[in-house]
C-alpha cells in the first residue's frame, strides 16, 4: 500500500481509527497498514510522544525503532529478520499518545515496549520475551478490554439512536393521523 498524506492528516487527526471498535476488522487492519506506513515516513511523533507522556525521547525513538521501523528477529528457530506485522491497537494508542488524548492502557504499551526490548538486548529471544513482559505489562488483555468497553459504548450508542429514530417515526405517524382527523373545511393549513 503506498503512503497517502491525506489518509495520514485523516488518522492522526483521530477521524479514521476513533470509530473502530473490532480491531481485526478489515477496516482495523487497512488502518494499521496506513498508519505504520504514515510512521515510517514521520520524524515528529516522537518528540510529541515525549512530551506528552514525561517518556524521554530517547525511550519513545528505541520504542519506535523497535516496533515500526527496524526489523527484528521474530523466530528463533529461523533467525528470520522482518519487522512487525501491523496491529492496529499499536497504531491507535500511539495516534492517541502522539495527540495528547491518550488512555490508561497506551501508557501501558511503552512501559511494555521498553520492558521488552531490555529483554530482548540481555539475549533473550522476541517471542519469549514479549511473554515474560506481559506477566508484569500485558498491553493486550488491556487493549482487548478497552476495545471490547468500546464495542459495547457502540452498541448502546446505536440502540438509542434506533430508539430516537423510531420515536420520531412513531410522531411523524400519529402528526399525520391527527390531521387526517380534522375535517377538510378546517384543513386548509392555517390552523
């Protein structure tokens, strides 16, 4: 997918990812892909991040690096060097931290990030790694809590739109029934 500045103004100003509640929908994952992409072209997030978080930029660039830009051994069996699969709960806490507006749980994600890239520098694999962080900083039990909070905020915020629509119909019917009931010598408009 190529990089799109007009997407990325779209994103960061919060008008894309805000409205997405399932993020393994493809919509979600079309996100991520822009989004990383958007990142990797952007030197200014990492001094808004440090600034809105107390997190030196040094510590928000070696979170950067290590989850967008540079690629890591992610199988040890193989020794394979790829980077990170776009996930699009990354995108959207570090969108939400880069912005100012950030949840508990996009804290969570540096404290993760650097707890595990120390792991990671002492020699012990990604993979590994990444569980032994989650045991103290586990940014995904949060993130899942937070998205499914967020699905259900959706789904209550459309059944009360439906609740309102079908109240306003239900006037719409019973105003046209009252004036069906005024005799045609007195329906002239005026009334």
């Amino acid at each position: 997918m190529g990089y799109n500045l007009s997407m990325e103004k779209k994103i960061l100003a919060g008008g894309i990812s805000g409205g997405i509640a399932d993020p393994d929908s493809e919509r979600a994952i079309r996100h991520a892909e822009t989004f990383y992409e958007g990142l990797r072209h952007r030197n200014d997030d990492v001094a808004k991040i440090a600034a809105n978080t107390g997190y030196s930029e040094g510590q928000i660039r070696l979170i950067k690096n290590y989850l967008f830009i540079f690629p890591q051994i992610l199988d040890e069996k193989t020794g394979e060097m790829k980077r990170f699969d776009e996930c699009f709960e990354i995108a959207d806490s570090w969108g939400r931290l880069e912005r100012g507006n950030p949840e508990p749980h996009d804290y969570l994600l540096l404290q993760h990030e650097l707890h595990e890239i120390g792991l990671v520098r002492d020699g012990i694999p990604q993979d590994k790694a990444h569980d032994m962080t989650n045991e103290v900083f586990n940014y995904q039990a949060a993130c899942n809590r937070f998205y499914e909070q967020r699905q259900k905020d959706l789904e209550e915020k459309q059944r009360k739109h439906l609740k309102n629509n079908n109240s306003k119909e239900t006037k719409k019917i019973n105003a046209g029934a009252v004036i069906k009931q005024i005799p045609k010598e007195n329906n002239r408009g005026d009334i």
